[in-house]
C-alpha cells in the first residue's frame, strides 16, 4: 500500500510538471496601426499573409502576445516628440485584446501606469495622477487597475499574464527606488511596494487565474537581481514570474561559453540559473528581447556582441536560435516574447509624413520583415532556401521559435527523417511537386 501511494504521488508530480504551460511569442502593440496604413507581410514562402496574428499562431506555433496599455496616451514620447505608436489606450488593447482571445493565443497585458513609455530612466506618473501622496497614487494604481482589468474581462479580452509596470526596477509612478543594496538610504520602498501591492492585489481580485509579471531590466546582474527580488518578497508583493528584458547590445552575451574570453563574465544563462537558487519557487520569462539585422546601434551600446551575431539577417536568425536553444534546458524559464516583431519601416499608405512618421517616427531595424516592402508586402527576413531537408524554421526566425513549445512548421523536409509523415516526389508540366500531408509545394519550398 505504501509503494502504491507513493507511486500515485510520484506520477501526480510528473503530470503536474508535463502541464506547465510554456509560453512563446511577441509584442504585437504596433500591429494595428501598420494594419490600418495598408502594410503587407509576406512568409517565408512569399505568400501573403491576411493576418499575422493567425500566421504566427498556426505557422510559427506563437501562443502568446503582449500589448502595453497607458493610461492617458498623448501619442509622443516622454519629450513630448511626436510619436504615433503611443497610442495604446484601453480602447485599442481591448480590441486587440480580443483577437489575440479569438486566435486561441495568451495574452499578456503590460501596464506602463503611466501617459508614455516608462524604463529604467522613466518613471513619471500619468498626468491625471502628478502631485499625490504615496498613499493616494496606490489607491489610484489598484483602481485604474481594476478598471482596465474589469473592462477586458467584460469584452471577452480576459489576460492570461499581467505585467504590474515595465522595467520598474528603479521605480514606479515617481517613486524611486535602487537596486544597489549600498544605496539604500535614496530609496523610497515604503512607497513603492505600496504601489506594487495595490497592483498585484487588484489583479488577483478580478483576475485570479492571470499570472502575475514583475518585469525588470538588469538581466544579466545576478546581485541587483537578487537584492530586488528579495525585497519584494520580504514586502509581501505578491506575484508569480520574474520578467526581464535581454537585449544583448545592452545588457551583454547569452551563455558562459561566449564570455569565456572576455573581461566580463556576466551572461544571461548564468543569471537566471542564479534566479533559480535564488528564488525558486518562481518562473523566468523573458518579456523582451530583440536583435537587429541591419543598422547597428550608434549610441548607448554596452556590449559590441557583433563578433557573435552580425548584425544582418543571419545575425538576428542566429542570436534568436540561440536564445531558444539555451533557455529551453532551463526548467525555470517559462517564457519568452520578442520585442516588436511586426516592424515594417513607417507604414505604406500613401499620407506618409517624413518628420513624423504614420507607425514610427525611427526604424529599430530589429522587427522580421525588410523595412522596405516590395510588390504587395515585406518579405521576411530569410536567411536561405526552404528546400528538401529544410523547413522554414532552417531559415527564418519567428519560425524558429516555435521548438520553445515543441512546435515544428510544416515546410519539405526529408522523410526518412520523419517517420510517418507522408511526402511524394512527382513532375507536374515538367515541374517536380512535393505533397506532404495533403499539401503541395514546389522544389523551392513554396507552397502551391
């Protein structure tokens, strides 16, 4: 009897493990508005796509996609420069929201508690909120939060992951706080963890099934990591994932393998097996990160990572193979969700305006589409032939994320290395035709 309970509680524990949920995908914030200046995509067979969230769905395996929210947004940046892609007000993401829901995907909704972009050097509180004691900027923290959440529930746009702030590991709302343990005395953790508290309780209150998402920036430093994680779990801040941002020209190189020769040893893999020991009990999900395949950065770069990844097409492909290849071992690491994906230069539309922009005022030269659109759309970035022995996830990177869940697109490949998968060579009109599961593509790949 005793070998047959602990048998029963054995198999419990692996079925509880083997459901975990794994998440995969990006920020779409932007899409609608390239949607609405006529943008076209293409993939990685030039076909076009009618809607991209359904393609990286049912093409790329993607379950997840993450939108901000501000509160006020004046569509410009914290300067006040014009930028339209600030415009994420809780009517956009609750349509958006809602077709995410109906694509049968996750959807993670990043509150920025404030009217434009908030990081690690922007902490301003909305406009509405300005001037409030520490005490009243919670009670409007937990109300706005209950509404917005409130509100998506009600539209059948229900979040299934809810960032409480972006990059907040220097503050939120005005509220400074340090993660260097030797400053302590600048920082104001009374009034933050407030804040946090009001936002996380309002989730759980009218959101109980949604995971919980601190998100900070400082990836690859294991003692800021440590020291502000620490203080939120001593300050009663109840949440469920650790979220970080990995961008490796900031924040440095993936594995120890990579800095093996150089001065500075600090690397992603090594920080979140840190997290790990650190703080077990929670999961890692990595809720930004991009690389660009044209244009280098020309300031504010950290880290020169161009003598591992390129920075070109092959680069971006490499740097994203990678990253999935060696978070996908580490059992802490839940998720990961690329950063702006849908970049396609400023918009197509005709009414395009050089010094503002119709989507972006600036490329980032980091989404996975060619700025510039050719026929009837923006070709994916590939980095080759999609041939027998290849399938689109050889070449092009959103494809190539998909293996983080176990996903593998459908594209030629070799069948004796995929048994029980059908695929017949035949001529048709002096072409050869390959059908693979009652599909036909040409030699090159092309679906027909």
């Amino acid at each position: 009897m005793k070998k047959l309970s602990l048998f029963i509680i054995a198999l419990a524990c692996v079925c509880a493990h083997a459901q975990e949920t794994r998440y995969i995908g990006g920020d779409i914030s932007a899409l609608p508005l390239y949607e609405q200046h006529n943008s076209a995509y293409k993939d990685a067979y030039g076909k076009n796509i009618s809607d991209l969230i359904t393609w990286f769905v049912n093409d790329c395996g993607w379950n997840t996609f993450r939108v901000r929210i501000f509160v006020n947004p004046p569509r410009a940046d914290q300067d006040g420069t014009v930028n339209p892609s600030v415009c994420q007000d809780l009517a956009y993401v609750t349509a958006l929201g809602k077709r995410i829901k109906a694509a049968g995907a996750n959807f993670m909704l990043d509150f920025h508690y404030s009217d434009t972009w908030v990081d690690a050097t922007h902490i301003q509180a909305p406009a509405a909120w300005k001037g409030k004691s520490d005490a009243a900027m919670a009670d409007s923290v937990a109300a706005y939060t209950r509404r917005v959440l409130t509100a998506l529930n009600e539209a059948n746009a229900t979040p299934d992951l809810v960032q409480v702030g972006n990059e907040i590991m220097y503050g939120l709302c005005g509220i400074k706080v340090n993660p260097d343990s030797r400053k302590e005395a600048s920082s104001n953790w009374t009034g933050y963890l407030g804040l946090l508290k009001a936002g996380c309780d309002a989730v759980r209150e009218v959101c109980p099934e949604a995971r919980i998402i601190i998100h900070t920036d400082r990836p690859t430093n294991s003692g800021y990591n440590s020291y502000y994680y620490q203080k939120l779990i001593d300050g009663g801040v109840d949440f469920d994932v650790i979220g970080l941002s990995y961008y490796p020209f900031w924040h440095g190189y993936l594995t120890n393998e990579q800095v093996a020769s150089k001065g500075d040893k600090n690397n992603l893999v090594k920080a979140i097996n840190q997290l790990a020991t650190d703080f077990p009990e929670k999961k890692v999900h990595i809720v930004e990160c991009a690389y660009n395949f044209q244009y280098w950065p020309s300031k504010g770069v950290n880290y020169d990572t161009r003598d591992v990844w390129p920075c070109s097409k092959e680069g971006q492909y490499n740097f994203v193979k990678d990253l999935v290849d060696a978070l996908k071992p580490l059992e802490n690491v839940e998720g990961i969700s690329y950063w702006f994906p849908e970049e396609a230069g400023n918009g197509d539309d005709t009414n395009w305006n050089t010094s503002k922009g119709t989507v972006i005022v600036s490329w980032q030269n980091r989404g996975f589409w060619n700025e510039n659109a050719t026929q009837s759309g923006h070709a994916i970035n590939r980095t080759g032939q999609i041939t027998e022995g290849k399938t689109a996830a050889d070449v092009c990177a959103p494809y190539y994320m998909g293996k983080f869940v176990g996903f593998e697109p459908q594209g030629i490949t070799n069948p004796s290395a995929n048994e029980g998968v059908h695929a017949v060579k035949m001529f048709r009109n002096g072409q050869l035709v390959i059908e693979r599961n009652g599909i036909l593509y040409s030699s090159d790949g092309k679906r027909l």
